[in-house]
C-alpha cells in the first residue's frame, strides 16, 4: 500500500498542478494574442496620426509657398522686380532663405551673382538640367528639389520665362510650420519630423527613451523628410503586455501558494484526526485494563476469604487491606475518568472554600499509604508553618496531588523517594511533588499535558495509565486561577508544581474575584463558589451562590 504522504502528493498533484497548468497555458495563450492584436491596432492608430500630422504639414508650407510665389508674380507683373523690390519681398517672407531669378539664357538675373558655393552647387545643376519643355510650360507650381530647394516658373511682364529659385529656412520651417501644425496634434504617442539623414527636426515632447513605431513620408513639399511616430517609454504594447503578464503570473503564484497551504494545513488536520482517533481508541484499551486489573485482583481476594482459606487472622486483615486499597484505586481511577468527561463536556463545577494546606496534603497522600509501604517508598513531607487557608476546591486540588503523586509512583526505577513539599512563593501557594524516576524528555513536557498523550517510552508503556491524569491536573489549576509547571529530564527524576493564588483574588482565565478572594483569606466558612468550564472550552467565571 501507498503511503499517506505519497497519496496526498499525488493527490495535490491532480487538483493543483494540472489545472494550474492548463489555466497557465490557456492565459499565456490568450496574453499572447491579445498582444498580437493590440499592436496592430497600435500601429494603425500611431499611421493614422502620421499621415494626418505629414497632410497638415504639407498643405501649411504649400499655402506659404504659394503665398510667396504669388507675391512675386505680381511685382513681375508690374514690371516692379528690380534688386531693391526683390530683397525687400525676400525680407518679408522669413520662410525664403535665398531667392535666385534665373532668365531663359540661363544668365542669373538676381542677384548678381550666386551667394555662396554651396547655393551654386545646389541650384547650377538643376538650372541646366532643365528641358527646354519646362521653359515653355511654365506654371507656378513650385517643383522642389531636395529639402530646401525649390523651383517655380513665372513670366515676367513681356511674357518671357523666368525660373524662380529658392531656398527655405530651416529654422522658420521648424518654428512656423512645424510646430504650428504639429503642435496641437493629440496623442499619447509622439510625433516627431525626421530630416532626410534620419535627424530629428522637431518633436512634440523629448524623445529620450521613445520607441520608434513607424516613420510616413512628409509629401510632395518635402520629399525627403519623414513623420515618424514613436511611443513613449512603457506604453508599446509589448510592454503593457509583459507587465499585464508579470501581474497575471503574481496573481497565479499567490493563488498556488494559497491553495499549496490550504492542502498542508487540511493534512495537518486529517493527520491530528488520526493521532487523535489513535489516542481515543488507546485510552478506551488503558481505561478497560486499569479497570480490569484491580477488580481481578479484589475478586480473587474476596473469593479466598469466602471460601475461608484463610485460617490465619494477620493474613486475613492484610487481604481485607489489599480490597481496600484496590477499591481505592478503582474509585481514583473513575473518578478520574469521569471528572475528564466532565470537564470535555464543559460540566466541572468547583466550589471555592478557604482550605488549609497541611491538612490537605495529609489527607491525599493517607490514600496512598499502602501502595507506599508496600513498593518500599520513602516520603519526606514538608509544609511552611506559615501558609494562611487559601480558596480552593479542596476535592479538586486533592484529585490534582493524587495524581501528581500516582505518577510519581508510577514513573519511578529503583530510587523510591518522593517529596511533598508546600510553600510560599510571593502571592502564590507551591505545591510540589519530587520523585527520581525515570524523568521525561524536555521536548516532552509540554505535551504530557494534552489529553490521552503518554510518553512513547517503552518504560512508560510498561505501566499502565490512560493519559488523562495531568490534563486533568492542568485543568484543575488553571480554573483556580493557577498554573502546573514541570522539571524534569530522563534519568534525573520530575518535579511537578502546582501553582495556585494566595488568596487575595482567585483570577480564573476570564478575570478575577476580589470579595471572595477577601473572604478566603479571613477563612470565612460561607466563602464558596462554584465555577465550570472545560478542557479546551471557556471558563466561565464563577457564580455567586
Ligand atoms: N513523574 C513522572 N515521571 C516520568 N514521566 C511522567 C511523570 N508524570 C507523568 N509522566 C509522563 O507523562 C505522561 C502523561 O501523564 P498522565 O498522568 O497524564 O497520564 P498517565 O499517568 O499515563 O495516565 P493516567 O494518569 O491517566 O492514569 C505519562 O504517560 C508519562 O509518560
Ligand atoms: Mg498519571
């Protein structure tokens, strides 16, 4: 057969881990797609925006551009394009960087002379390109060769052709024309316009850390440079993607760590039940032998005397003895079970009166007397002369001391000596009950104190008990206010001590009572209460009669 531990593996393997694995693959899946979607609709939304920001640019510089052509058209016109006229309109038009007017015989007209170098290297060729059909056609629609040369035919006022030559200022492209048509573009993306080399010209907001979606181009005005769209950091689809994805993985994680605890924390539970199902049927089999075994024994007592087998008296009276203090036994033994039974169903009651210590501690161990002398025990008893009554259930606390000391008896080797020892530790009475036993292990000790636990010894196995004694000791000082604390380590003997409240309050778990606590200590004799509660329930705080 399989162990536990191998069934509950495979168990947490079938209902965790494969629907964990399927809910993993399946929102993997569905991210992936989702992100496959989501930048496609990225990229067309970041396009739309391009096309629209390179249309607006665009039509802006066409309208300058066919502004100041017009301009000019109407100074030839009226035959008013002398030197001074064509640099006051250049003047006026901050777009015009450098005008040229060239004639038909391909001799500059204005200026004089080409400006600088890089002008002649720019405009010379393009000039003497031209085919004699573009002389004749005319047209001020401006032909645009490169970024910032442009070229327009008009006619002067006798009709002869004249190209018309010039060159943009970047710097008044940028500030009039971009950002004038660029700006108000909304989007959470940003646009930007890319020079022919890739440069960026202008841009909306820094672009430091963008990510570059797509690039469109700018149009027929400027036909090297491009709009380009790039999406801030963190907003790319595959980034929103990848953190909706550690999100989802976290959130799984968690859910695996829950359901991992739920399942340990239901096996620590079923494994309670069984250790508990274990130390119930344990404690029926202890109580029916502890039971058996001194009824056996006062029977076959009971039947030689009837039988009158026994002519000698000393024999007689020793047999008479053996009953008693086998009844005595059976009745400890019961009463035991039953106050345990009562305290499991929250039905002890305790009466509180001032008692006084020495007497107390006489009357339990007279119990034991026999047992005592008969096993060669030595018993050294030693109560303070100073201790006042103190309240207490005397029946209860004597029940405690019983079994303190059957267990000393009980768990003892070959040393055979117990103390009893009463005294005063500042507000608290301690009893202590001392053997030189077989002691109990220090991982032990607080367990001996749970119901139906004994030590897993073989020395402890070999004597009998039903493991209820000291849950019943626990129980019995706790409901007085008190507490049972214990020494003990194997080889060396145990020291248990039972710790109860003066008498100046009895602080039961649930709070304390002054006035009786006065009482008790005056040795009032009406002073008594009555209490309850059980071994893991409430206790309820005492009632007044
Ligand atoms: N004086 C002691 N010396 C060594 N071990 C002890 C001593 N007292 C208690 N124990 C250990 O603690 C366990 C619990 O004690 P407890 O009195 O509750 O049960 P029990 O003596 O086995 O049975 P019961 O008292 O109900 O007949 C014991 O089984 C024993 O292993
Ligand atoms: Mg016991």
């Amino acid at each position: 057969m399989r162990s536990p531990t191998a069934r509950l593996s495979a168990l947490a393997l079938t209902i965790i881990a494969a629907p964990a694995a399927v809910v993993a693959v399946l929102g993997y899946l569905s991210l992936r797609q989702w992100q496959t979607s989501a930048e496609l609709l990225f990229r067309e939304q970041a396009r739309d925006v391009a096309v629209m920001a390179a249309q607006k640019v665009d039509m802006m510089l066409r309208h300058a551009d066919e502004a100041f052509l017009d301009r000019l058209q109407a100074q030839l016109t009226a035959g008013a394009a002398d030197a001074p006229a064509l640099d006051r309109l250049v003047a006026e038009a901050p777009l015009v960087r450098r005008l040229y007017l060239v004639g038909r015989d391909g001799r500059l007209r204005y200026p004089g002379a080409w400006r600088d170098a890089a002008d002649a290297a720019t405009f010379e060729p393009v000039v003497r390109a031209l085919p004699p059909a573009a002389w004749e056609r005319g047209g001020k629609r401006p032909t645009v060769a490169g970024t910032s040369a442009c070229l327009a035919m008009l006619r002067t006022a006798r009709g002869e052709p004249v190209l018309v030559a010039y060159s943009r200022d970047v710097e008044t492209l940028r500030r009039d024309v971009l950002a004038a048509s660029l700006a108000g573009l909304e989007s959470p993306t940003i646009v930007a316009v890319l020079d022919a080399a890739g440069r960026p010209v202008y841009s909306r907001v820094p672009l430091d850390r963008a990510e570059r979606v797509l690039a469109v181009g700018l149009g027929e005005a400027l036909p090297d440079w491009q709009v380009a769209v790039y999406a801030p950091p963190g907003t790319a689809p595959r980034e929103v993607v990848r953190r909706q994805m550690m999100m989802f993985t976290g959130a799984f994680a968690v859910l695996l760590a829950i359901l991992a605890i739920g399942i340990v924390l239901c096996w620590r539970l079923m494994r309670r039940e069984t250790e508990m199902a274990q130390l119930k049927s344990d404690f029926v089999a202890n109580v029916s032998h502890d039971l058996k075994t001194p009824l056996s024994v006062i029977r076959m007592f009971g039947e030689t005397l009837e039988l009158g087998r026994v002519p000698d008296e000393e024999r007689r009276r020793e047999y008479y003895r053996v009953i008693t203090r086998e009844s005595e036994r059976l009745s400890r033994l019961i009463d035991n079970v039953l106050d345990f039974s009562r305290i499991e169903g929250g039905r002890q009651r305790y009466e509180w009166v001032p008692t006084a210590v020495e007497p107390l501690v006489r009357d339990t161990l007279d119990a034991f007397t026999y047992p005592l002398e008969q096993q060669g025990f030595k018993i050294e008893v030693s109560v303070a002369p100073d201790l006042p009554d103190v309240p207490m259930d005397a029946d209860a606390i004597g029940q405690a001391l019983s079994n303190l000391i059957d267990n000393a008896v009980k768990y003892s080797g070959a040393e055979r000596s117990i103390v009893l020892d009463a005294r005063r530790e500042g507000d608290r009475l301690a009893l202590s009950v001392t053997d030189h036993g077989i002691g109990i292990p220090a991982a032990e000790h607080a367990r001996i104190f749970e119901k139906f636990y004994r030590v897993g010894q073989s020395e402890t196995q070999s004597r009998r008990g039903s493991g209820v004694g000291l849950a019943l000791v626990r129980h019995i000082v706790e409901a007085h206010g008190g507490a049972v604390t214990v020494q003990s380590a194997p080889g060396q003997g145990s020291r248990f001590t039972l710790w109860l409240p003066l008498g100046a309050s009895i602080e039961g778990p649930h709070g304390s009572e002054g006035r009786h606590g006065a009482e008790g200590r005056h040795g009032s004799a009406g002073a008594s209460r009555a209490g309850q509660g059980g071994l893991g329930g409430p206790f309820e705080a005492p009632h007044s009669d």
